[in-house]
C-alpha cells in the first residue's frame, strides 16, 4: 500500500514532460537495433588519448586548482579561447567577461528561459523546432509559436507578418541557422541579413544556437547573426560536444549585453555555482594545443561527409516514390517527409520488430504536428549499418503504403 505523498508540485510541472528522443531512446538501446534516433556523435572518433594526455597533465601540473571550486563566469584561459576561436570561425568579435561557460548549451536555454521568460510569455521558433529548445522553454511556462519554414530555414515574410500583426510582443526568437535540429537546413547569408533586420526594427531579441556549425562538409560557412550590420539584441550558444566530446558538458554562452551577463551569471550560481573546474581545464588543455582542433574537426567532417552521402544514396534506392528528404551540407541529421497516409509514430512500432529506429517529427513541430516526418541521424552508424538500416527502413515504409 503506497502511502499518500506529503510533496506539493508546483504548478509549472505540469509543463515538464520527457523527451520524445529520450523515451525512444531507451528502447532501441539494443546492440541489434540499427538506429538513427540519437543525435550522438561517433564515439569511434573521440579523441581519446589526446584527453588522456591532456586529463594527466592537467592532474600533473594544476591538480589541486582543477579539484577545487571555481570562479561561475568560467576559467578564464577557457574563455580567452573561446574569444578567438569565435572571431576565427564565425566572425563575433566577443571579449572573455562576455561569455560564460556552461554545462552543455541546454544549460544555456535554461539560464535563458528562468532570466527571461513569465509564464504565458511568447518565445518565436522555427517550425519544427529543436526539441530541447522547446522543453526548456515549457519548463518556465512560455509559449513557443512556430513560424512558417521552408528549405533555408525560417521565412522572413512570416517573421515579419507575425511581429506586425500580433498584440502581444515575444521575448526573444529561438533560431538554430547552421544544419538546422531536426531538419539540417541551414539559413544562407542573404536571409540572416533579413532576419536580423525585421528583429531590430521591432525591438525582438535573438539567440542564435550554433552546436553545429563546424560540421560543414560542403558549401561555404556563414557567419553568425550577430555579426550582421544590423544586429542589435542577440545571444550566442557554442558547445565542445561537437568538436571534442559531449559527455564533458562544457559549452559558452555569449552574452554582450552587461546587464543580461550578470544576470545569467546570478542564474546559473544558482543552479550549480559552476561548471567543473576539471572539465573545463581538460577542454583548454586539449584545445590549446596548436592544430588539435582543426585536424579533429577536419576528421569528423570527412567521417560523417561520407555517412551522410551514404544515407542518401540508400534512401534513393530503398524509399519508394512519394519521399521526400532534406540534404545538408553539415551536422548530424536529415529530415524525411512521407506520403500523407503514413503516421510515423505508428510506423516507429513496426520499424522496431524489424530492428530499426527513427525520430518521428511529430514532437518537433509547434502547434500542428505533421504526423508524416521523421528526423535521421548519420553520424553514429557505420556505413553498413546505415545501408542495412534504410533498406529495412524501407521495406517498412513500403509495407504501410
């Protein structure tokens, strides 16, 4: 006999439900499922012993430092890094004391979401949307709106009608403009000049989340929104998950304004004080060394550039006419779209009795799901594997037509 509970929950945990990604997940974890569900990098192409060599050293060298507690803005070295990397690679001229280091990027939306947002406030995505994005908002009681997207991202026009023709002001609009979560789009040079435009013309705020971008495999980079001429009001999320590992969960918030700085920092003391002194040490340590990063990255983009057309091709021979698919210049994922008739959440039952799995798309969209999506992961299957895995996931999609 279960005792009744004493605990009271507040009222913004009826917002907090699991991650269709993460319920997934924990079911196709099988050896024998080929899955494409996970967002996961290749654990393969960790750089193991480089962080061996950096974890000794680091012990060796500044052992009780990386023990202790930390400073909450982040260690300083890491974010002298982080500057000039982002100047490199993306074009922000930022200094260290405006970025703040954190655990993994959806600290970042949380820190966003609890400085930002009242319940009933109106946060602008994309549609479909990051999933992760849109937890983290929900959490803090905010109501995404999605707007119209097409093969380049979010569509200016529906941005603008929106902010012309609402009564009530949006905090701030969510955008993820390099290979896109879940599509893989990537929003060109031309449209971030628009996008940026419309915002300040209204006043909007906008946070650009970019744990992609160095994953380019073909096209030319773009650089980030803030860099735009008419860039007013912006935020910038960047992780090492991609470029070295994601389990060490350091990433940094950009954050040029002081007032909103300090009140981020005051948010995460908070939640955790800080980010691991260890951890952080370890990814300057790995990152500092000259090169370590650009032959990585180099690898990765080599490694999941030839998964990516792998997938392609096996989707081209095995998905019968009437499928659709994205096809991205960079990052993890594509998008599929079906004929009309199927309901991927149901086909997802039968694509695991044949030992397959998938993201259907219907959580990522706001507002009207479209049952008949699904995101893929190329990153963290072999090349067999992603051979065998289409060619069964096609023999189901055939079999429900």
């Amino acid at each position: 006999m279960n005792t009744p509970s004493a605990f009271s929950f507040a009222q913004r945990t009826a917002c907090l439900k699991p991650s269709a990604i993460r319920e997934i997940l924990k079911v196709t974890g099988s050896p024998d499922v080929i899955s494409f569900a996970g967002g996961l990098p290749a654990p393969e192409l960790f750089p193991i012993e480089a962080t061996a060599r950096a974890g000794q050293s680091l012990l060796a060298e500044d052992g009780p430092a990386s023990l202790q507690y930390d400073i909450t803005e982040g260690y300083l070295p890491l974010r002298e890094w982080v500057s000039a990397h982002l100047a490199e690679t993306v074009g922000l001229r930022v200094a260290p004391d405006q970025i703040l280091i954190t655990n993994g990027s959806q600290q970042g939306l949380d820190l966003i979401s609890k400085v930002f947002l009242d319940p009933g406030d109106v946060v602008l995505v994309e549609n479909p949307a990051y999933l992760g994005a849109l937890q983290a908002f929900q959490a803090y009681e905010a109501v995404p709106v999605g707007l119209e997207s097409d093969e380049h991202g979010l569509r200016p026009e529906a941005l603008r009608a929106f902010l012309e023709t609402s009564a009530r002001k949006p905090k701030f609009l969510y955008l993820i403009p390099n290979f896109q979560n879940p599509t893989g789009r990537t929003t060109p040079a031309a449209r971030r000049a628009e996008i940026v435009a419309i915002a300040a013309h209204f006043g909007l705020p906008v946070i650009e989340d970019d744990p992609y971008g160095r994953l380019r495999f073909s096209g030319e980079d773009v650089p980030a929104l803030g860099t735009f001429p008419d860039a007013r009001h912006w935020l910038y999320l960047g992780t090492s998950s991609k470029i070295m590992t994601p389990g060490l969960r350091v990433a940094w918030l950009v954050a040029p304004d002081r007032e909103v700085y300090e009140k981020l920092v005051a948010a995460k003391q908070a939640a955790d004080l800080h980010t691991s002194a260890f951890t952080q040490r370890l990814v300057w340590r790995y990152v500092r060394e000259p090169g370590v990063v650009t032959e990585h990255v180099a690898k990765l983009c080599s490694v999941y550039g030839h998964r990516r057309d792998v997938m392609l091709d096996a989707l081209a021979r095995h998905l019968p006419a009437g499928c659709t698919w994205t096809k991205p210049d960079g990052g993890l994922f594509l998008w599929v779209t079906l004929p009309e008739s199927i309901d991927t959440l149901e086909l997802l039952k039968a694509a695991a009795r044949e030992k397959v799995a998938f993201v259907p798309g219907a959580p990522f969209w706001v507002d009207s799901p479209v049952k008949n999506t699904m995101r893929l992961n190329f990153s963290n299957a072999t090349e067999a594997r992603i051979e065998e895995g289409i060619a069964r996931l096609g023999a189901v999609i055939r079999a429900a037509l």
